[in-house]
C-alpha cells in the first residue's frame, strides 16, 4: 500500500526549514514587505542552509537532492511568507534549472556552484509585455554577428523575478533566433545573459499589491552582445525548454501555495482560539469551525495534489496533467483560504501587522504566475485527449 508519510531524510529538512521559517524569518519578514525592500541577511541565510542546492548533484555545489526536496522547503517557507518562498522557488527554479537542464559542461560549472550557494541568484526572462500566456509570441530578437561571433539581442521582458538584486549573476533570456516562417516552437532560443552586460537595462522595481519583500523588474535590452557560447542548449529549442521548467515549477507553485493555505489555517487556529466575543472564543462558533475544517480539508488535498505530481516526476513518469491539476486547485485554495482567514480575523485581518493580511495579498499571484488558470484548464482538457475548435 502507498506511504503517506514522509522518508527519515524528507522529514528532517521539513522539520529545519519549518524551525528557520519560524524563528528567523517570521520575526524579520514584516518590516521588509511593509518597506518593499528585499532580505539579503535571510537569503544568506537560505544559502548557507544549503537551500538553493537542494535538488541539484554535489558535483555542482549541490545538496544531492531532488525536486520533491525542493518542493518541501517552499512549503514550509510560504505557510510564513510568500515573498521568501518565490525568491528561493525562482532561483533554483526558473534560474539555476535551466543551466542544469539544458547547458553545456562548461556553462554548469561556470554557473551552478554560486547559484547554489545562494551567492549568486538567476532570472527566467520568458515573459513580454504581448506574450504572456501565449508565450509562442515571443517579440524579443537575438541576431547572430558572424563576425564577432556574438549574439546581438534587442526586446523587452516584464515581470520577471529575482532580476534586479544586488547578487543577480544572469538572466536567461528566450529569444527568436530563426525566422518564424512556420512555427514560433521552432523559432526561439535560449540565452544567458550575464548581469552587467552593456546594453541591458533593469528598469525600477515594480509597485506590487503582494511579494512586496521579493524582487520584480522589466528588462530591457538593446543591442545587447553576449558571446555565441552562451545559448542554452540548442539553437531553436528555447520553446520546448521553458515548456519542460514551466512543468517542473508548476509543481513548485503548487507546493508553494499549499504553504500559504496552511500559513492561513495555522493563524487562524490560533486567533480563534484567543479572540473572545459574547463571553466566549470565537473558535466554539459552529460558523468559524466549520470554515476551518473546510480550509483544513483544502490544504490537506492541495498537499497531495504536489506530493503525487513530484513523485510521478522524481520517478521518471509523466507528470505535466498532475502538476496542472495541482497548481490549478492548491492555488485556489490559497486564494479561498487567505480570503477566509481574514473573515475569521475580522478588522484585524486588514491590518498589515497579522500575517494573514500578507497572505491575502500575496495568494493572487499564484493563479497567474507561472501559467494562470485558464491555461491549467487547457493543458489538462489536452491531456484528456480534448482540442479547441
């Protein structure tokens, strides 16, 4: 019969990211969203801990472990705070996978040792101001100069996380690099750009209404020279690339979001617990305990839903419906457990001191970032074997 509880190994790293969660970033988190600045000291912190490593080999700086390892670590971090969770989730994620993945022996041993350390943090420059979900869109161009044995790249990428730190080592960048006579999948290719480059400019960061404490800016490049050493993996297989990253780290959003799900139960337990209204705690209402059952029994399904997707992938198997599947509801019920939570908490819940009024800010995202869920919806009905007309 299946296991449902975690190995020896799985349940001591849950237990120290939960401990560091508590006791060093709980503590700290508020002042930095409040201020909108970024945590370099707990950062640190998660790159000594070995955090940015976790799924990636010993030979490259690595902790030796996997995905689902990962994705365990985001969970704990995110049930107390998001913006710490999407930094570690898009460094390791959307950063240092796509060099392990898809890069040369010499690009993973120039890169993945500082990204795993947590020295240096790496950006996934896909999405553009006109493609988004539709990323096959794709407007940003990478000439190649014979003569220099450069690419020459001109376009504008937005949203994109971990981009404008002060330990931001590079930004791999999708771009078209044939001429899309047929199809965008055959036309875009990707490459890193090292921070610094002449010619790329990371614009202010944005106003954000959540993730306040985690980095977010638009790129842009201009005639921006990089040497032809540094394409990822093949020319002309960018798309199928960020198809496979964006699978994976729908599994890590989804893990993620069970996070904030279970960060809304924890607080709201507890303030039912304290808060007294008509003689009484709030708690020994039949209407609040039955809205934290039902939040209870999201967080319990969303767990699951992450669980099955990364074992299917940890073994091998496809995964790309579960991790849709999963993404698709935990970030629901992020979003219908933060929402809750807040009830539950009455006017406190709006005031920025209790972190379930972080929680409401920040549960938003989850259905939009990384594939919305409308896309989620599309990619499970094609697994089913269905088409749009």
């Amino acid at each position: 019969m299946p296991n449902h509880k975690l190995e020896p190994e799985y349940e001591e790293l849950r237990r120290t990211v939960r401990e560091f969660a508590q006791d060093v970033v709980a503590p700290k988190i508020g002042g930095y969203y409040e201020q909108g600045e970024f945590p370099y000291d707990i950062v640190r912190e998660m790159g000594r801990m070995g955090l940015f490593g976790l799924p990636f080999p010993e030979e490259y700086g690595g902790m030796g472990g996997d995905y689902f390892a990962l994705c365990l670590a985001l969970e704990e971090l995110a049930r107390v705070d998001s913006s710490v969770a999407i930094t570690l989730e898009a460094g390791v994620s959307l950063g240092a996978m796509p060099v392990y993945r898809f890069g040369s022996e010499e690009q993973k041993r120039e890169w993945l040792p500082r990204l795993c350390s947590g020295e240096l943090l790496g950006a996934f420059g896909l999405t553009e101001p006109e493609a988004g979900s539709d990323a096959g869109g794709t407007r940003t161009t990478a000439r190649y100069d014979q003569a220099t044995d450069e690419w020459v790249i001109n376009g504008t990428k937005c949203f994109i996380t971990n981009s404008g730190t002060d330990i931001t080592g590079l930004v791999t960048v999708t771009a078209v690099t044939e001429d899309q006579e047929s199809s965008p999948a055959r036309s875009i290719s990707s490459i890193i750009v090292p921070s610094g480059t002449p010619g790329f400019t990371v614009a202010p960061k944005y106003s954000k209404v959540g993730w306040s404490a985690s980095d977010t800016h638009e790129l842009s490049f201009s005639d921006c020279r990089v040497p032809a050493a540094n394409l990822l993996g093949e020319r002309g297989r960018g798309y199928a690339q960020f198809l496979r990253i964006l699978d994976e780290g729908r599994i890590a959003i989804a893990a993620l979001s069970t996070g904030l799900a279970q960060g809304c139960v924890d607080e709201s337990v507890r303030y039912a617990g304290q808060r007294r209204a008509f003689g009484r705690p709030i708690g020994a209402n039949q209407a609040i305990e039955f809205k934290l059952a039902d939040m209870e029994t999201r967080t319990h399904l969303s767990r699951l839903a992450w669980w099955d997707a990364a074992s299917r992938m940890s073994a091998g198997e496809p995964f790309k419906k579960e991790a849709a599947m999963a993404k698709l509801f935990s970030s629901d019920a992020a979003v219908t457990n933060a929402r809750e939570a807040t009830q539950i908490h009455g006017g406190y819940g709006f005031m920025n001191e209790y972190p379930v009024a972080r929680f409401w800010r920040d549960c938003k995202i989850l259905e939009i970032g990384e594939g919305t869920s409308e896309v989620q919806r599309m990619l499970i009905a094609r697994q089913l074997g269905l088409a749009a007309s």
